[in-house]
C-alpha cells in the first residue's frame, strides 16, 4: 500500500499519461526501468490500480476509451475492475521491451488517461493524455 508521503510524490506528476504514473509507482517502490523485480510485481499492480480509483473518487481523472475516444461511464470500483481484468500478468508484458510501462500506451490498453481540470467557470475541462 502506498505511503501518503509517496502518494504526494506522485500527485507532482499528474496529468501525464499512464505509462509515466505506472513509472512513478515504480519509483517510489524503489525500482528503476532497469531492474527486474517481479515478486513485488503484483504490489505494484495493486498500487497502480488503488491510485486510479483514488483519482477517479477525487474526480482527478477519467478513463477514456482509447479507439472510441469517449469517457468511460461507471462507478469507481467497476471502471478498477474493468482495467484489473485486462492487465497483464505479468511484469514483462507491462515493461515491453523493458521500457516502464510500455503496454498502457499500446493499443492493447483499452484506456487512456482523461484529466479532469476546472474551467474559468468551475466547469470540467478534459485532457487526453495519450
């Protein structure tokens, strides 16, 4: 489970795409892209997907489909479980080539980061981070 101290590290980097949220979870468990780790793979997995549904309760984010390019609609413990049942298994099929997080900003990931920001008018405002 994620430390509030490492969770405000990664809140610094917000609104970027996934593959770099996926790199900072990793960097706060202590691990570069370098270095193989695949017993604390499935903690990291669980880490990664807590943050997103944080994140979607705090209406930071959205998921986005990535070939409709529409909003996924759903409450927060099903759009986690929808993005749980698709990821990979494995550490190596997330780090494709052994670059951190490689496969969420493949066309295998079905979702795309949608950051939430307030407009002039506190209205929702959303950007793609593809």
């Amino acid at each position: 489970m994620l430390t509030q101290q490492q969770l405000d590290v990664i809140y610094e980097d917000l609104g970027r795409p996934f593959h770099i949220i996926w790199s900072n979870v990793e960097d706060v468990h202590g691990l570069s892209t370098e270095q193989l780790d695949p017993d604390s793979f499935e903690e990291r997995k669980n880490d990664f997907l807590f943050l997103i549904g944080k994140l979607l309760d705090e209406g930071l984010l959205k998921l986005g489909d990535r070939k409709s390019e529409l909003i996924i609609e759903g409450t927060t413990t099903e759009l986690v479980e929808r993005f749980r049942k698709c990821f990979p298994a494995l550490y190596e099929e997330v780090n494709l080539a052994g670059v951190g997080g490689l496969w969420l900003v493949t066309q295998e990931c079905p979702f795309i980061a949608v950051w939430v920001y307030k407009g002039e008018n506190g209205e929702d405002e959303y950007e793609w981070a593809f």
